[in-house]
C-alpha cells in the first residue's frame, strides 16, 4: 500500500467532514487527487476571492500599478506653475511652509525654484504635460491626472509602505495582497500578484520586499517577484535529470506529507504551502512561456521600445501586458531613480526616458487589444517635490503632488484637483492615499467598507477608518 492509498483509507468519516468544514481537507484532496470536481468546491485553490459576489459591477478587472519609486517632481511633470518661475530664486514665502513638515530643507534657507522644463498642452484635452514625458503627452486624452494628492509620510520607506498598506506601520497587507484575497485569482498557472523593477536615471533607494507582502492575510496573497534577467522565479526550473513526472511523484509525496500533517495541527498556512506547491509546479511551464517574447511582432517591441526580456521599465511593461493577458489580478512595476535632491532638472530627463515611452506604450497596446476598459492603470510616486531648491535639486514634498490614471473606469482627458499658485498645498479636491485605495478597490467592484479581516479582534481593512471614493474621475 502506497502513501497516497495509506492516507484515503485511514480517513474517518469524521475527520473529512471536520477538515472540509474549514476547507482543508478538500483543499489537501484537491491536490492529492487532482478532481476537478473537488478543486471547483475549494474556495481557497479554485481562485475565488473572499467577496463573491462583487457588491457592485465591476469596470475593472485587474490593476498595473507604475510605481514610480523615490517621488518624482510634480513641478517639472505634470503641475505647472508659472508663478514659481517669476518668484525663481526668491525666499519661499512663509505664509506657505510655517509650521509645515520639511524633511531635509529643515531650518535651512528655503528659495523657490522655478520650473525646469516646459510644459505643453496635449491632445484634444489640451492636458499640461511636461516636454520631458512627450510619449504620456501623446496619450493626454486616456489618462486622468490627480493633481492634488496627498500623503502622511515624508521619507521612503514609510511613504511606500503608506501607499502600498494604506498606514506607515510595516507589516500590514498590501493592496495587491487585498485585491487578490478580495478578487480571487483569474489564472492557475501563475499567482495573482506579481511585482517586478528596475531601475536607471537618478539616486536608487532600495525597495523593501514588505511593500509587497500580505502581512495577516494569508500568506498565499503575497505579492512574487520576478526576475526579468536570467530565471524569472528562482528556483522554478527542474534540476538536471529531474523531468515533469519525477516532479510530479515528488509534489504528490509532499502534498501528502502536509495533508497528513494537517490532521493533527489542522494549521491555515498549511493550505497555503498545498496550493503553493501545485501552484510552483505549473508556473515551470507557464513562467518560461511567459517571459519568452520572441511571439512578439517587431512593431509591438518598437512600441515599447525594448528588444526583449532585458530587465529595463520598458521589458517589465510589455510583460505585464502579457500577465494581464494571462489572468494575474495585481501587477506592480517599480523604477527606482526619482529622487533628484540634486540636478533635478537633468535626472528628470534621464528617468523620464527609462519610463515615459514604455508607459504610453502600455496603455496604447492594452486599448488597441479592447483591455483598457477593464485594467486599472496607476502611475505615480510615493511623494513629490518641495517647490523650494535643495541645491539644484527638490527635496521631498508630500503636501501636493500628482499622479494619474487611465482605463477601467476612470475617465480620459480631463484632471482632476489642483495645489497652490506654487505649488505646495493641494487646495482643490484634495485626494489621501486612502481614497485612492477606496477609488481602486470600488472600480473592482468592491465596497472599500466590506472588505475586511479579523486580526488579534479587530475587523481590518485597507482604508483603515478613513477612504472616500473620487466619483469626479469615474465614467
């Protein structure tokens, strides 16, 4: 008698239904026996998320969040203001900074910087956009710029975890984490959150693996990395002499082990490693398809300005257009080279062309394919920049910033908010991380308010206490 039969026929009657109760017994025999008709009643395997069903239409599917790391200048992108370029190297007037958090301009002299490069109207919008981002500008009339944004947090690493978990306390899940646990997963050969980066054109602050992780959620709903230079996940190929069927025998051995081992400890993560190691074992044959680009027509490659897999902003867009296409719910890009404390004027340029063709490409492709209208594109950063100079560079800013949007519900061509004549307050449709969330989660079909988890018994969600829906900027 093998493994497999010892486990099946030592099985009370009531240990299954005991185990099935949580989900884990069929969870285990999903991945023991491979039954189709098991795995479509396991929730936590079959891809279901936690909100089924969705408490409202949704218009989006999934999100690609352009995560640009290190809180690019607003004021030479996508905020113009003139009124900083007549007061150029004047004091910054106090009426504006009193009292107001300065990170490293703390007690210094603070002059005002006027803007680096021109802006230009575009489109039939005739959006201001900067001559650094022409390729965005091209695309004015799809995206909608936020220009009052608002954040809690003035220095990296807090102000990623902020936006990513909506508090600047580590550990907490993420919002690719929320959406897939809220969502389920559309694919089963590859997870529903993946974050891949780069970098290039400035200062690269270094990007902590928390931002994506799934803190007390299950921990099935981690973001995972992928690497766009040599293996895309490590690990995932078979060792020499190793061929699909001997892994096979060896995942079924396993999965075997951890079932059995759940009927003393009867442990949640325990579901998560069973569904994992399925989930490994297709991803060697789904993961190496999917970073092969050679099926991809010159002129698509052209678009995006990338010749291949090569780990640059323009190869991670072009493959997240391929997870999209593939069913992965939440795709983070990060490009770490924003932070322009110095020579801000030519760091914008350099980072812009590192992101601002692959950017517009992505949103070009996904409307030419009919998937705009249900992919949620978000581009920004985690803060902007002071009007005041640091040197020939801005320091940061989190008081007034801008960001934009396209597709999946979110209307083109127009923006929305606006900050001072200087650029410093955001005065007009003030726009918090939370709401941003709360905006993103609604065009998924979820109530911001009903997604939650009980942890150490308290009911937890994304928008914490806080979070309103920007209906201005939706179809």
């Amino acid at each position: 008698m093998d493994l497999h039969e010892k486990i099946i026929r030592e099985e009370t009657r009531r240990q299954f239904l005991g185990r099935a109760a949580t989900g884990m017994g069929s969870a285990a025999l999903a991945a023991l026996l491979r039954s189709n008709d098991v795995y479509a009643a396991t929730p936590e395997l079959a891809g279901i998320g936690l909100v089924n069903p969705l408490h409202h239409a949704p218009r989006a599917k999934r999100v690609i969040h352009l995560c640009m790391a290190g809180g690019p200048s607003h004021l030479e992108s996508f905020d113009y203001k003139p009124r900083l370029g007549e007061l150029n190297g004047q004091p910054m007037p106090e009426s504006f900074t009193k009292g107001q958090p300065i990170a490293q301009l703390q007690n210094s002299k603070l002059t005002c910087l006027a803007p680096q490069h021109k802006f230009h109207k575009w489109g039939k919008s005739g959006q201001e956009i900067s001559e650094v981002f022409p390729h965005i500008g091209s695309i004015a009339d799809d995206i909608c710029i936020v220009r009052s944004m608002q954040t809690m947090q003035i220095n990296h690493d807090p102000a990623h975890t902020f936006m990513n978990t909506g508090t600047a306390i580590s550990g907490r899940p993420s919002m690719g984490s929320w959406a897939w646990y809220g969502l389920g997963s559309e694919s089963d050969e590859l997870p529903g959150y993946v974050v891949l980066t780069s970098a290039g054109g400035g200062q690269n602050q270094p990007i902590a693996a928390r931002q994506w992780h799934s803190g007390f959620l299950p921990s099935k709903f981690q973001g995972v990395p992928f690497h766009s230079q040599g293996d895309p996940v490590l690990y995932v190929g078979n060792p020499h002499g190793v061929d699909a069927k001997k892994q096979r025998d060896v995942v079924d051995a396993v999965q075997a082990l951890n079932q059995y081992h759940d009927q003393d400890v009867s442990d949640p993560e325990i579901a998560t490693r069973i569904s994992q190691y399925e989930m490994a074992f297709r991803m060697q044959t789904s993961v190496p398809d999917l970073v092969d680009l050679s099926d991809e027509p010159q002129h698509i490659l052209d678009m995006y300005g990338t010749q291949g897999a090569d780990g640059t902003f323009a190869a991670n867009c072009l493959l997240a257009r391929r997870m999209a296409e593939r069913g992965v719910r939440f795709i983070q890009l990060y490009h770490r080279g924003w932070d322009h404390h110095g020579g801000v004027k030519d760091g914008m340029t350099a980072t812009a062309k590192f992101t601002d063709q692959a950017s517009a490409a992505l949103v070009k492709d996904l409307k030419q394919r009919g998937m705009l209208e249900d992919t949620l594109i978000i581009w920004g950063g985690e803060f902007g920049r002071t009007p005041m100079a640091q040197g020939s560079g801005r320091d940061h800013h989190i008081k007034g910033f801008s960001m934009w949007m396209a597709g999946g519900g979110i209307k083109g061509g127009i923006s929305h908010g606006a900050t001072d004549e200087l650029g410093y307050h955001a005065v007009e449709d003030i726009v918090q991380v939370h709401d941003l969330h709360a905006t993103m989660l609604h065009c998924l079909g979820i109530d911001h308010l009903k997604l939650t988890h009980r942890f150490q018994g308290r009911d937890y969600r994304l928008t914490d206490v806080h979070g309103n829906i920007v209906h201005n900027i939706l179809t």
